[in-house]
C-alpha cells in the first residue's frame, strides 16, 4: 500500500517528514505532547486540546480501534466530547489493523470523517526531545510536497478558546435533588458523569454565563483549552460567587480561574503536563497519587493570598496541582480527577465535593 | 525519613539452584534488595545456594550462607548470625514457601525475627487457593469460580459442579507444575492421581481457555499509597503459562476503560490484602466483552517482576526493600532518573519483548506442546519502536 506523504513543519523551522494517515488536509496549531500508553478516543475528544496538534510519545496507535457511539444519561459514554478536537495528530507507528471487541471502526476511518489530518511514520521522541528543549512550537501539517512558504501560524493562547469549545446554551442533566451548576470552558463528558453517578443533577452552561446568582448547591468550573486570563467573564462572575458561600469547585482550567478569582497569579509551564502518571503530593499528609493531567498553565503558588492553602503540588517540578481555602469550601485541582483517560485515584476529590455541597 | 523502628541486621532468603520455574530472575532481585538495605547502613546475611550467581558474590552482601533453602538450614543460620528482621520476598516461591513454614512452627517467633514487608498472613492469602478465593469476594471483585478439592472424589464433584472444560491448578506449585486443563473425567483423574502425589490441596477451576492474560506489577507502602508500575500482555492467551508466553509491555489490545479498570481492581485487592511491598497480579480478560476473572496475586518479587524493572527502568526489589523497612513511597528517591521520586508510574515511548527459551531436547519423552505446566528455560528481552521490531 502506497502512503501520500505529509510533514509537520514547527516554527523553528524543523521539518519531520512521514506519511499521511486520517484526513488528507493541511492544518496548524500549537504543537504538543501526551504521554499515555492508552486512551486516544477519550484523549482526541477533550476540548482542551483545541487548538493544538498532539504529538504521541507511545509509538503504537491505533491497536484497538474506536468505539461506536452509545449514549448514557444523554452523554457519550466513550469519548469525552461530540467531536476531535485535536488539530491534528502526529505517531510513529499508525497500525491500520485494529483488534477490539467494542470497536466499530478503526482511528484511520474516524479522523476521516471529523476531517482531522494525521501523520505517521515520523520519530516523535526526537520531535518531543525538541519540545522539551524548546517549549511547546506552533506548527503545521502540509499534506504532499512542501512548497516555500511563510510559517504563518497565529498562536491560539492569545484567544479566548474556552469560548470557542463550550456549551452555547445551557443544558439540563437531571438525576438527583442536589444540582449544581458546571461552566462549561471546554468540559470533558467525565465530569458530568462522575456527578450523575452520584445521583446530583447538572445545569451545564457557557462559560460566561452569569451563574452568581443560579440557584444551586454548588459551583463547578470546568476544564478547557488556552490560557486562563482570556477567560475574563468568567473570572469575574466566580469572584462574584465567592461572595457567597457556595460550594466551588475548580478542575484545572476552573482551579486556575479561581485562583485569579482570589488575586492569585498563573504563568505558562515550558511543555506542560500531558500524561496519565503525573504523580502528586497532598500537603500536609503522607499521601501520594498517580494522576491525569492535561494544561499548558499553572497557579504560582507564592502568590496565592492568606486565605489559601497549596493542596497538592506535583511530584516530579514542585508545581501546584491545588489549591483550597482554609475557611470556604472553594477548592481546585489543578489535574483531573475524573481521569478519561486515566487512574481513578483521585476520584475521591468528587466525593467530597459532594460532601461539601449546600 | 524512618525515625524508630528500622531493623539492624536482615536475614534474606535467596531462591536456591536453578530448576525450571525458578532460575536467574531472581538473582536480579535479591541483589537489589542488598543494594537497599545496605543503603540504609543495614547489616545483611544472605542465604543461597547457588554459587553462580552474582547475588553470592562478595561485594554485595556481608555475610553469605551457601545452604539450600530448607527450614532447618535457616534455623541454623538465625541461630549463629541472631537477625531481627527477615525477608521473604525476594527468594521466588520456594524462599516463600521456607518463609511460610518457619513462621507456622513459630521459630521466628521463637527467635524474634521480624518480617519485613507483606505479613505471613497475607503471603497465605494468596498461596492458599481458598483464602484467596475468599478475599477477592470480600473485596467485591471476580475470582475464576473454583473448588478447592483434598481427593479425587472431590475433586470430580466440584467438576462437574462447573462443568467441563475446567482447569487444575496445585496450591504452593513452582512454574504452575501439575496443572492443566482437562475436558473430562478420565483426563481429571489421570491428572489427580499425579498431582496427589506431591500436594494435598488442588484447585478445580472453570476454564478461562482463550481469554487475554493481562498482569500488572504493583507497589504499595504502609501508609496505603498503591501504584501500579508495568502493564503486561501475554500474546499467548490464558492456557499457556506465562513463562512459556511472549510477553509485551506495556499491554497492547486493551481500550483506557479496561485498562484502567484492572488498574483499579489490583489496587483495590492489593489494599484488602494489605500488601508492602510489591506483588504481582494476573487476569483473563474476555476477549469479547469487558469481563474478567482475577487469576492470582504473588505477593512476592516474580519472573515478571523482574522483566517489568528491567521494561520500565523502575527497580522494583529496590523500591520494595525499601517500603519493607518502612519508606513512604513518595520519600524514595528513583535511582534510575535521580530527579524523582518512586511514586511514579512509567510512561514507555517504546515496546518491550520477552520470549522464552527452551531446551526440550535436554528432557526425554516429554509433551512438547505448551500449556499450564512451564517448560522454558530462560527468555530473551528486546526493546524497540515498534511490535514487528521487538518480535
């Protein structure tokens, strides 16, 4: 079987030329990488990966196919949300025959369809030892021959991306008595299972929505793409709530806009966190876990204000991976304890949250 | 930091002459578990028959005892060298059968030595098919249905009970030797008759022929901090021994869901057992849908242990040496990339290939088709990009 050739071109004008797998188009974004062995339905789907293109440490993808597309509770039960949102992906080994009894068709003939373009064949440990060095690069996909041309790549950071991927209106998820309200920044399916699954209803909304004065029992700020200053309407509105003593939440995204809700300060990390193995430390207790991890940002600890605790902080570079008040239930995690992909270690973060509600 | 309570001098039981089953993996733990304890400033003696391994060596541990690993040479050695800690753990499953035995007949208790790591009690948890059995319930998780069975009258009871196929398996057994499945009551008997001859407690067990095997090498430390290290596949489905098995890591044909469900399971059962240490657990996985059956836990350093630090680049005895003499796992500095810690679980951007080495001439008129009972010899490691390469 003959393969089109395609390339990734990074700003440093560094060339990997492979074959194209998925969509035959061009693309670009800002490029960067996940080391998950596991999980790429799950890992394409998260919003917060819009923008960007993925490279993949593991070289094999593509084993086991992708699922088809069940719904529970009127969410998709595999992937974490409707669509790729992913640019484009980059692999060493694409394996174009799959094995897997829940699969319905393989990664190839999906990334087709969503008209995402992908590339094989190419060495993402060199492409990633660059990214390591250098910081996350913008780049493109040119799919044939590479013609001279400008490296004209707007870097998506400088938008407000949450915008871009969240609900446009809000949706009802009714299970229990209890609802509480989620901001939808880019939200992974996940965490509104892992609440239904405890029996508590859901009013997901717009990231901008004004939610300060929704009748609820709690507050949950969501995960999503981009730099979290962009979300400016957000941020204030959960300042607003913070008025009140509402239970708030904050998963990644939602734990750094609380932080610059409460005066705190966020700056970007050189390659950020993108693996199921991020190990971090809960303060103050002996007690360490394995988490899933996915942001380009982190909360500058030595800024948070006098009411606020440093939660966990990261086993390998000491960064934050949260933050709680010492006196309000407001509480953020910087890493997913939903997971999907991922270890459920920390999902004890959901209970207790469900705990803490009014 | 272990501020009270470390031992001072530590018995270590290596796991004896190579036979099949047991050979050169675990000559790679014991050292590590040297390595360790001499770290901490720790004295360590070190019983080991074996003259042509490097773990025997001089340079490694203080005092070295070339006796074969019997009760009553152990009992010697307590006696002259007065320990106060052993371990068990690192010597295979004939040093954890040894281990079992002097606990039973309370001689380390006579001599009041401590064991460093899982207890006695959990160690049987896992040997003894039927407390297994029980624990796995307790915990709310899926074993393999099966009987334990004392005779062959039993023994036919309890099959027909699951019905045929079904899988034999002897307790206590080195490399699953004496086990097999059989499809019905002739070949159940003839397999009895020669199992009852060296054991008194079989395991009648429903068959899982053909589902995936799937094991996972776990940590975990006092303080109930758990991880799961390496994920492995065998390529031979459930019937062939996992030594006779090409194995890859990390796992290949499973989805996030089942992956990290399993994940979960060993976790979960790793912490009812209460567990220090490392250990070892093994499912089938259904091959059509998302069922599985846990098959069982060594709680112990394994073949696989061994195959799993040397995939991952994570030293396994290492670290378990370590949360023996009681080490969060979080304290413990990883000597392989001296930046960070052991609670960690590796990432490979590569695939790792075990295949085994067999010498069936060396044995007369024996059956040289593969199944439950191991026959390999040695294996091979490979490590590479992509399948194809490493295969």
């Amino acid at each position: 079987m003959k393969h089109k050739k395609a390339s990734l071109i990074l700003e440093d004008g560094s060339v990997y030329a492979g074959y194209s797998f998925g969509y035959y188009g061009d693309s670009d974004g800002e490029v960067v990488f996940n080391t998950g062995m596991v999980g790429y339905p799950e890992t394409l789907t998260d919003p917060s990966y819009h923008g960007q293109i993925l490279v993949c440490t593991y070289p094999l993808i593509g084993n086991y196919g992708v699922p088809g597309k069940k719904v529970k509770d009127n969410v998709l039960v595999d992937f974490e949300s409707d669509k790729i949102q992913v640019k484009g992906m980059i692999v060493t080994d694409y394996s174009f025959d799959y094995s897997h009894w829940d699969a319905s068709q393989s990664l190839h003939e999906w990334m087709i369809e969503e008209k995402i373009p992908g590339i094989f064949g190419v060495d993402t440990r060199a492409i990633t030892r660059k990214l390591r060095e250098k910081g996350t690069m913008l780049g493109k996909i040119i799919c044939g021959e590479i013609h001279e041309e400008e490296f004209n790549v707007e870097d998506p950071n400088i938008r407000n991306l949450a915008s871009e991927v969240c609900t446009t209106i809000p949706k009802l998820y009714r299970k229990g008595d209890k609802k509480i309200i989620l901001v939808d920044c880019g939200v992974k399916n996940n965490i509104i299972r892992a609440f239904a699954e405890r029996n508590i209803s859901v009013l997901q909304v717009p990231q901008d929505y004004d939610f300060a004065k929704e009748n609820c029992s709690g507050i949950v700020i969501s995960n999503g793409p981009g730099d979290p200053k962009m979300c400016t309407q957000t941020i204030i509105n959960t300042k607003k709530a913070m008025l009140e003593n509402i239970p708030l939440l904050g998963i990644c995204l939602g734990s750094q806009i609380l932080a610059l809700a409460s005066g705190a300060d966020t700056f970007k990390l050189k390659y950020g966190h993108r693996s199921h193995n991020q190990p971090v430390n809960e303060m103050g207790t002996r007690r360490c876990y394995i988490t899933s991890q996915n942001h380009g940002y982190a909360i500058n600890s030595e800024t948070l204000s006098e009411d606020w605790r440093e939660w966990f902080v990261n086993g390998n570079d000491g960064t934050n991976e949260g933050i709680m008040h010492i006196s309000k239930p407001f509480f953020g995690t910087q890493f997913h304890p939903e997971a999907s992909p991922g270890p459920d270690d920390t999902e004890f973060i959901f209970d207790m949250f469900v705990r803490a509600l009014k | 930091m272990i501020k009270k309570g470390k031992p001072q001098k530590v018995l270590i039981l290596g796991s004896g002459a190579l036979q099949i089953g047991q050979a050169g993996e675990f000559d790679y733990s014991g050292s590590q578990a040297i390595k360790a304890l001499k770290e901490d400033g720790i004295k360590t003696v070190l019983i080991n028959p074996n003259i042509a391994t490097i773990q025997t060596s001089e340079h490694l541990a203080d005092q070295v005892y070339f006796l074969p690993i019997k009760k009553e040479f152990v009992e010697k050695v307590i006696i002259k060298e007065e320990p106060d800690a052993i371990l068990l753990g690192f010597g295979g499953q004939t040093a954890l059968n040894v281990g079992i035995e002097l606990y039973e007949e309370k001689i380390l208790e006579k001599y009041k030595v401590k064991v460093l790591g899982t207890s006695v009690e959990t160690i049987k948890d896992t040997e003894d098919r039927f407390l297994f059995s029980s624990r796995v319930e307790e915990a709310g998780l899926k074993c393999a249905l099966s009987r334990t069975v004392h005779n062959i009258e039993e023994a036919k009871i309890a099959a027909a009970e699951i019905k045929y196929p079904v899988m034999v398996r002897i307790a206590f057994a080195l490399g699953g030797l004496g086990s097999g499945i059989v499809s019905n009551e002739i070949e159940l008997v003839e397999k009895l008759q020669r199992a009852f001859a060296f054991t008194n407690q079989v395991l009648i067990e429903e068959s899982l022929y053909g589902w995936k095997e799937v094991e996972y090498e776990i940590v975990r430390d006092k303080y109930d901090n758990c991880i799961t290290v390496c994920s492995m596949e065998n390529l031979d489905p459930m019937g062939i021994h996992t030594g006779d098995s090409i194995v890859v890591a990390p796992v290949q044909t499973l989805s996030a869901k089942e992956n990290f469900k399993l994940r979960s399971i060993g976790i979960k059962l790793i912490r009812h057992l209460g567990v220090i240490g490392e250990c070892n657990i093994q499912y089938a996985l259904s091959p059509t849908s998302d069922d599985y059956r846990i098959i069982e836990v060594n709680a112990r350093l394994s073949r696989s242990s061994a195959l799993a630090s040397k995939a991952t680049g994570y030293p396994l005895a290492f670290v378990a040496t370590k949360l023996a003499i009681g080490y969060n796992l979080n304290e413990i500095e990883n000597i392989i990339t001296k930046e960070t810690s052991s609670c960690f679980e590796p990432a490979l951007d590569y695939v790792v290939l075990k295949f085994p080495r067999w010498d069936l001439q060396k044995f007369l008129k024996v059956n040289t088709e593969l199944g439950s009972e191991m026959k390999s010899v040695g294996e091979v490691m490979a490590i590479g990009r992509t399948f194809e390469e490493v295969l």
